[in-house]
C-alpha cells in the first residue's frame, strides 16, 4: 500500500474479505476499477444484508451502501423525512454515512474499517428511529447535489 495513491480495488477488496469474513466479492471489474460486496451484519435487534458498490471514481465520495434486506421500512409524514440519512430516498437508497465536505473519507482509508462500522452505527441508529420517530445518531445529512461535489480545498 502506497501513502501517494489511494488503496486499489484490490486491496480494498483484500482488507475487506480480510476482516469481514462474512463478505462474498459478488462482482468485481477489474477493467472498470468497480467492486460490490455482499454480506450479513447484525448490529443491533436484526441481522442486514448489506452490498457496498465501490469504484475508483469513489475515491473521495465515498463507497454506495445499500441495504439489501430487509427492505427499509419509510415513516411517512415523519420530520425527518420517511426514511433519514439516505441518498436516492424514493427510488434505490443508498446510506448518508459520513459528511464528505469535512475529508471523512477518502480512497486511502480501509473501507474496512471506516464504512462498514459507520454502516453498523447507521443500522443502530435505523432501528431506535423505527422505535422513536427520532434520529438519534446525529450527524448533519448532506444533499446529493453538495456531498457529490465539494471543494477538495477545504477537505484537507
């Protein structure tokens, strides 16, 4: 692993598989730089399947993680919004895990160890929100149109 470039696809995949051993690679592109991973966490009262798209265009916006099942349940007419803290709410959810306007993640952090516990954390807060209405998780969401595109000056 080299400090000058981001961790390839490779590694990521490797670390992954590494430390979740409950992760399957279920597509890998190596043409394309693209990877999804598929497995089961259960970080509070059910178990998820979770699938984590990354691709080297993800550098700095981050990994797309969606959860497979079980479907998740929309509050409508909550204030927060029928389902928080989600990119794509209405068509194909992905989690809002970091804020990538304060450089919480970029390409050379192992999504190991920073998405896939930021994933649990979310699943946590997921549950309590079914239970309360309330985010409890904290947090500020970020818009697609701002979190997609940020100034990498005020990342660093």
């Amino acid at each position: 692993m080299s400090g000058l470039l981001p961790l390839t696809i490779r590694e990521q995949d490797t670390e992954l598989r590494r430390d979740w051993p409950k992760f399957r690679t279920v597509l890998f592109e190596p043409r394309r730089q693209r990877v999804v991973w598929r497995g089961e966490v259960r970080p509070g009262i059910n178990p998820y399947t979770i699938e984590i798209e990354y691709s080297m265009d993800r550098v700095l916006k981050g990994p797309k993680v969606r959860v497979v099942s079980p479907e998740l349940t929309r509050l409508p007419g909550n204030p927060e919004g029928s389902l928080p803290h989600v990119y794509s709410r209405e068509t194909d959810p992905y989690l809002c895990l970091f804020d990538p306007r304060r450089g919480e993640w970029t390409g050379w952090m192992p999504i190991s160890k920073k998405i896939v516990p930021w994933t649990l954390d979310w699943l946590v807060c997921y549950e309590g929100w079914l239970l309360t209405g309330i985010w409890h998780g904290g947090g500020q969401h970020v818009t697609e149109p701002i979190g997609m595109t940020f100034n990498l000056e005020h990342t660093r």
